[in-house]
C-alpha cells in the first residue's frame, strides 16, 4: 500500500482525503492545525509547518509520494524529497513558476501563451512611470491567495492601495467571461480535460460565488480554450492537476490569467457532477492507475458558502435544513468551526439539465444559507 502525503489540512485535504477511500493508500497530513478539516480524515496526522523546510522534509522522506493543497509551501525541502525518490505532485519546478506571480507571467511569455500585457514593480513610485497600464490589478509576487495580495487600481488615486514590495501590474482587459478549465496530466503524459466552467465573482471580495458547468461559449472559443489550457499544463512539465483561469474579452480572445497547480475550487462540482472528480483524478495520477472520465453526469452550477460580513465565531448555518430539502441539492460544510467576513467554510452543488433552473437554484441557495455565529 503507498503511502501519499498532503501538505495543508484544509478544505481541500479534507475532499482528497474522502476521495481516497475507494483506494488502497495510506495517507499522511502536515499542517500546524491539529483541529484543521483533514485532520481526522487520514490515516496519521503531524503537527508542523508546511513552509518550514525541516517541517516538510522530516514528514515526506519515509513516503512514497506528496502532493499540496496551498502553493506555499517549502519547494526546497519538495526538491530534496525529490532527489531521494519520493514522487511530488506537482513537480517542484512546476510549483516555483506558478507560486511566484512574476515567474508565472513570464512563463506565459516565455512559451507564448496569451495573457495580459503586464510589467513588474518592485516599489509604489514606479507606477507613476506606467499610467498607460491603468486601470490594472496590482498582484504580489509572493502570498497571494483567495483574493488577497490583489488590489484594483483604477486610477492614480488608488495608488495608496498599491504594494510597495514585489509586485505584477496587469492592464485589465475588458472581459466578457471568465472561465475555468481544470487539466489532469499522468506520469506518461497522457492528458484529461474537464468541461470549461463558467465563474462569477463577489467584486468586493475577489472570490468565487459561484459558478456554471459547462460555461456557455461557442465552440470555437471552447477550442481555443482548450488549446491553451492544454500548452499550459503541458509546458509545465509535471504530472497532476492544473487549473488554468483564463479571460474571453469582449473580441473573444482567449487570455490566462492564473494557474493552479492542485485541485481547485472552480472544479468542486465535480464531486457529484462528474464520473470522476478532480479529487478522485489526482489519486489516481498519483497511485498510478488510468485517468478518470471528465464527461459531465448533468450539468451543475456551485455556491461557495462564504463567512456572512458582521460575524466572527463559532460557525452556524441558517436556513441548512430548508436548502437540503431542495431536489438535486448536495451541501458540502468543510468543518471549520470558526467563521469571520470572506472565509470559505463551505460549497453547494446543484445539478440540473437546465441552465435557467441552475442560476435559479444557486442564486436561492445563495440567499438562503448563511454563515454567522
């Protein structure tokens, strides 16, 4: 039986973990947490660090394989692991471009891949010299995640926002969908595509709210999607799962605008409305056995439940009973026991053959089921 680490014991340790019953696997989980949603999924549970190098290097060297829930962790103790044979997914050269926003815009660059026109800062005052740029995202270098690390500016009055440290600006482009696409790439090369999903975001807290499976755009623009998707997984040179957010302006171009090198919350819905999750596809890259099918079971739209503005504290779900009553409704709470303003502790799924009746569920789920305390 193999024995396969997760670095990070949040939410999604917690969906690998329920994933990786139907196999033979013996699991591991390192986070500083002992309470965290993973931690009494797995088989052995260790306290520690996951940017810690002795941390991470002291629970993978007696495994068989690792893989990440969260980009920061310590790629040099993964690079070490590495070189003594335990398998990581992603590879740690993968995971170096895509956890640093400046390598991962010139990668995109580098290997010819569309995206937003952008430059590097490193100080507020430089922007002065780049107002051509404006209105662009501000994105650290370093740390960003679920929102954070991002600030919009729109014009010179907004330059207060502006990080005085490392830093991409990126012009924004007039958007007309954003989508996601999510790419499983095995050990041989092999590759899997999930059907684009279609994301709409809260504007004040930069996160997901919720999405649309498939997202509804022509098929040319679903090929170009596809193509590019697909150069990007593959020019990163390393099996697992890849998520690549891209833009269609408003031209219908296709442009990237971020990769995630792990399972990804734009790919929940798969749990119920795939033949096989991300999460079931990732055990298998890992252990070694075929790709899932990614053919859709229904189509689906996702809610993220997200900590209501005004509570802090022991977590409640008003309203829970009434939306588990509705058909088709499948509510998946991650077990955090605390809530605040913008925290995810929770998503819903709905399935239906009808595009109207998704946006009309998920926007009732929306206002229906509320984290407070």
């Amino acid at each position: 039986m193999k024995k396969v680490g997760i670095l990070g014991g949040g939410q999604l340790g917690r969906m690998l973990l329920q994933a990786a019953a139907n196999y033979p696997v013996e699991t591991f989980v390192l986070e500083k947490d002992a309470e965290c949603p993973a931690a009494h999924l797995c088989h052995h549970f260790s306290k520690g660090d996951i940017t810690s190098f002795e941390d991470v290097y002291n629970f993978g060297k007696d495994l068989d394989s690792i893989t990440i829930e969260i980009e920061s962790v310590n790629v040099d103790a993964l690079k070490k692991l590495e070189a003594e044979g335990v398998k990581v997914y992603p590879r740690p050269e993968a995971l170096e471009i895509i956890k640093n926003k400046i390598e991962q815009k010139n990668f995109y660059k580098e290997n010819e891949i569309p995206t937003s026109p952008f430059i590097v800062t490193s100080k507020k005052e430089q922007l002065q010299n780049h107002l051509n740029y404006l209105p662009a995202a501000h994105k650290l270098a370093h740390g960003g995640y679920d929102g954070r690390g991002v600030q919009i500016l729109k014009n010179e009055k907004d330059f207060d926002k502006a990080f005085n440290e490392e830093a991409v600006l990126e012009k924004l482009v007039s958007i007309k969908k954003e989508i996601s696409i999510i790419v499983a790439i095995s050990e041989d090369g092999k590759t899997a595509l999930y059907p684009p999903v279609e994301m709409i975001f809260n504007q004040d807290l930069n996160l997901l709210e919720y999405q649309l499976c498939p997202a509804n755009i022509s098929e040319k623009t679903l090929w170009k999607a596809e193509a590019i998707a697909l150069t990007v997984a593959k020019n990163l040179k390393s099996p697992g799962i890849f998520a690549v957010e891209l833009f269609i302006d408003i031209d219908d171009n296709v442009l990237v605008n971020e990769t995630a090198p792990r399972v990804h919350n734009s790919g929940h819905h798969t749990i119920e409305a795939a033949y096989s999750s991300q999460f079931d596809m990732l055990w298998r890259i890992m252990l070694g056995y075929p790709l899932g099918y990614t053919k859709p079971i229904m189509s689906s739209s996702m809610v993220n439940l997200i900590g209501e503005e005004g509570y802090k504290g022991p977590a409640k779900y008003q309203n829970l009973e009434e939306v588990l009553q509705i058909e088709n409704v499948f509510v998946h709470i991650y077990g955090k026991k605390e809530t605040r303003p913008g925290r995810k502790m929770g998503h819903v799924t709905v399935l239906s053959n009808e595009r109207q009746e998704l946006i009309h569920v998920a926007n009732k789920v929306k206002h229906l089921l509320k984290v407070v305390s």
